[in-house]
C-alpha cells in the first residue's frame, strides 16, 4: 500500500513540474524582448501619451521598448534634428517634422522635466517614421492621385529602420542609404541647390503679336534678352537693343534645347511660353519631380529600359551605363500613356493589331459609318463572337461592340513591323509604326497611349541577344514573309515607363513640357 502511495505522489510532482514548465514557455513567448537594447538611464513613457498621436506603429515600437524612452544620446539627436531641418533638401517640408517644437525641446533638454522628456523623445521618433515613410514612398499616394499609375509601394519596415538607426555608429550614412539613388533623382536635388542660387525676379508676362526671326526688331525682345540673361543663357550687356541679333540668337537656341523645344532660332508662342515660368514655378516643378521619383522603384534592375513620357525618350541602361537611346511617341493627352513598372518578355514581329475599345468607339466606328470601305483601305477584318468573319456591307452599328476588328500584318500595320510586349494590366507596349515621319515632330504625344519606337528593329536585334539566329538581316527575312512570328526575350531586362518634367546637366537646368498638365495639380496636393 505504501509503494503504490509513493507512486501516485510521485506523479502528482512530475506533472506540476510539466505545468510549471509549460507556463514559463508561454510566458516566454509573451514577452518578446525589446527591440532597442537601452545603454543609458531612460524614462517611462506613459500610454496615454502614445494614444494622443494615434499611430499604431509609433505605440508598436513603444511598446517593443517596455514603454521607455530610448533618444538619450543628444549626439543621435542632433543628428536626427540636422537631418529634419534639411528635409527641404530632398523637396520635402521641414514643418510635415514639427522641426521648431522639436528644436525648443532640444534646447530645453537639460532642464526638462520627466514628462517633457518623454513627449520630446516620442515626438522625435514619430516625426523620424514620417521623415523615413516619405524619404523612401513620397509624401502622397500615386495609387491614390491617378488610375493610370501602377506603381508597387517600395517596402520599408518603420520600425525595424528606427531601430537600426538607433543601434548605428554611422546615423547619417544609414539615412543616406534610404535616399532615392538614381541618377535622375541626384540630378534633381542638383537642379533645387542651382535654382536656389538664382536672384529674386519680378518679371511681367511677355507677349508677342507674330513669330520673331533673326534681325527682327521687335519691342519685345528687351525684355527677352533680359529674361535670357536671368537665366544665363545670355551674357549680361550694358545695354540692349530691341534687335534679334546673332548674339541672341545663339542664346534663344541654347534655351530652346535645355527646355526641349524646337531648335529653329525663331521665336514663337512655345518659347514665349517657357521664357513666362518665374524661378518660383520652376522650383516647385523641380520639388514635385523629386516627389515622384520617391514613388519610382528603388532598384531599377541590372539592366533596364527607362522611357521619360514628357522627354519622349527611351533609354537603356545596363550596370548604370546608358548603352542607347531612341525617340519615342507616347500617348497625347486624352488617350495617356501609364506610368508602370514590368518584364520584357516577348518580341511579335509581323503583329497583327487588335483593335481597342476605345480607338473603336471614337475613331473606327466613325469612320465605318462614313464610308464601309474603310475597313478594307485599312486591311482590317471584322469577326463575330463565333469567329466567323463579317463583311463589311454586312456590319451592323448595333452590334458594333460586339465584334472583333483585327488588322492584318504588314508594312501599313499601326504597330508596324515589330511590337515588345511586357505584362501589364493596360495593354500597352512598345511598337513600331506605318508613321515613321512623326518622329521628326517636336510635339510627339501623339499615340493612343501605347509607345512608338525609332528604330525599333535595332532595339530588338540588342533584347534577343542572339547574333546567330537573330541578326538584322535574319529578322529582315522573317518580316518580308508577313508572318506573325513569337520570339521569348531571354535577357532578363526590366521596363520603367516614367513621367518626369525636370532635372540638370552639367550645372545646367533643364525642363520639359507638363504635357499631362501633372505638375500644378501635384504640388497643390503636395503643399495643402
């Protein structure tokens, strides 16, 4: 009896060391250890004071701390208000940090009292997580502003980032590292410092009654000539004369080309135009352009393809060397080209051309009505929803939509010869064109919104990658047969079809047309 008494007393104990042990792992688990490792005397932080800034993330990284603050270094601090005060460097809005409520902390910061130094501490941290999300995302939401933006929001763990920026002995390069890298984007901060060295100006709108010539004379241009001079496009005189002399010509020129317009030497309403933005206009242009950059993707990849839609511009870069570049038309103002990022993937030569709905509903449909002999004239062939193929005399207005239109391949094509297809949700892609003309026109917004490209068939001979099989000559042959023809691009090249309307070269500014009418708009949401 007592044997058996001694077993089940030793049980009992072996099962409450079971429970004992079972508790202590799910206290474990619980209590996740904080994220910031504390080497100084810190404060407790009450929770209300995070329910005030009503900010999940700011309580998360609180509570992660044990409720303590964690700001005790003032070198760190520094820094941190350093960087925040030069915020408008990177275009963005030193008061969006609460900069002056920070920097009256700052200098208080010895005498403060407990309360106080848990209110600076967490309002530094949340302005850093505000400073950080728009550093690496923008202030604003493109998939928020524009339908047509198909942009994936550059990830960034908030938290993690503050951390690590707290563990750092080098703050300052860490932040560096979170800045927008590219090229354009460094050329745009460039472009804000230069600008920012310009006098203040007060000029009055310039007009013009007829285009100007060279030996004009013409009022109007004492006034350019100044303008011109403000710019540094013209050297200062001590007087100036109401002639269109040499001298300004060669100036006018060198205007034109940094603002992409026409290079005649004749002055016209596009030039009048783009000499009428103050320093105050442009300044804003450049903050908004830096603006959207923050929205691009950080990494363009290894090797790319990047269109700027208002340059009408194509260029490929391959290890940050520009290898090419080819003219482009993009979508005119009602019809506009996306902004995206994607893959190559395929080259179609000798396409066929499905016609969309909405080139169908406004300029195909129309057309037939006027005359059934544009469907032949135009080589395109109407088929029902059964894939049986409709004359023209047989078309019915009624059941218009629910046809299918298809142009057959060929030189009088609209995609052309060739046509790149990369995976987007807009049935966009580059192409080729029965208009090769178009591409001498200054003013290329022009398509229904996908991209026309110059020599299309070089580019494509470069994404093949394949001198053997895919020579120009080898795709000349292919094309003279008019067979449409699939070929997998191979080359793992990424595709960047951007909208940006300023930056600088060679200390230089240069701008371009808003031909979407963006920018106002976008810096009145930036600034509101």
């Amino acid at each position: 009896m007592s044997k058996l008494f001694l077993i089940l007393l030793l049980c009992i104990v072996i099962s409450c060391k079971k429970e004992e042990l079972k508790s202590e792992v799910v206290l474990e688990k619980e209590a996740s250890p904080p994220l910031v490792q504390r080497k100084d005397k810190s404060i407790k932080i009450d929770s209300a004071l995070l329910i005030s800034f009503d900010n999940k993330i700011l309580t998360d990284f609180y509570k992660s701390t044990e409720y303590r603050t964690v700001w005790q270094s003032e070198e760190k601090r520094l820094l941190i208000l350093e960087v925040l005060l030069k915020s408008d460097e990177e275009g963005l809005n030193p008061e969006d940090y609460k900069v002056k409520a920070l920097s009256d902390f700052e200098k208080k910061s010895a005498t403060l009292d407990s309360l106080a130094l848990a209110k600076y501490d967490v309002l530094l941290t949340s302005s850093l997580q505000k400073y950080i999300s728009h550093l690496t995302n923008g202030t604003l939401n493109p998939r928020k502003l524009y339908k047509n933006w198909d942009l994936k929001e550059n990830h960034i763990d908030l938290n993690k980032t503050v951390v690590e920026l707290l563990n750092s002995d080098s703050l300052i390069y860490k932040i560096e590292q979170l800045k927008p890298n590219h090229i354009v984007y460094k050329r745009l901060k460039k472009a804000l410092k230069l600008i920012q060295t310009f006098p203040a100006e007060n000029f009055k709108n310039l007009k013009i009654a007829k285009k100007i010539t060279p030996n004009d004379t013409n009022p109007s241009i004492i006034d350019i000539k100044k303008r011109l001079i403000y710019w540094k496009d013209l050297q200062p005189k001590d007087s100036l004369t109401p002639v269109y002399d040499e001298e300004t010509v060669l100036a006018i020129k060198k205007f034109q080309v940094r603002h992409g317009l026409a290079t005649d030497e004749i002055i016209r309403e596009a030039t009048i135009a783009s000499l009428n933005f103050s320093k105050l206009q442009r300044i804003h242009q450049i903050i908004i352009n830096l603006e959207r950059w923050k929205w691009y993707p950080k990494e363009m990849g290894k090797e790319y393809i990047i269109i700027n839609i208002p340059d009408y511009r194509l260029t490929l870069v391959k290890d940050r060397d520009t290898l090419r570049t080819h003219k482009v038309i993009v979508g005119r103002s009602k019809r506009k080209t996306p902004i995206l990022s994607s893959k190559l993937t395929q080259v179609v030569f000798n396409p066929t051309w499905t016609v969309p709905p909405t080139i169908l509903r406004e300029d195909v449909i129309p057309a037939i009505l006027k005359s059934r002999s544009y469907l032949t004239n135009s080589n395109i062939t109407i088929y029902d929803s059964n894939g049986n193929i409709i004359s023209p005399y047989e078309w019915q207005l009624s059941q218009a939509k629910s046809y299918r239109y298809i142009q057959s391949p060929g030189t009088f094509n609209s995609l052309g010869m060739v046509k790149i297809i990369f995976p987007n949700r807009f049935s966009v892609y580059l192409h080729d064109t029965n208009h090769r003309d178009y591409f001498n026109k200054i003013d290329r917004s022009l398509s229904s919104g996908c991209v026309r490209v110059d020599n299309p068939l070089e580019l494509t001979e470069y994404l093949l990658n394949d001198p053997v099989n895919w020579n120009i000559e080898k795709i000349t042959t292919i094309l003279q047969n008019e067979r449409t023809k699939f070929v997998k691009i191979k080359k793992d090249v990424s595709f960047h079809l951007l909208y940006w309307t300023a930056w600088s070269e060679n200390n230089k500014l240069i701008f371009r047309d808003d031909i979407y009418n963006l920018d106002a708009n976008l810096y009145n949401k930036l600034r509101n």
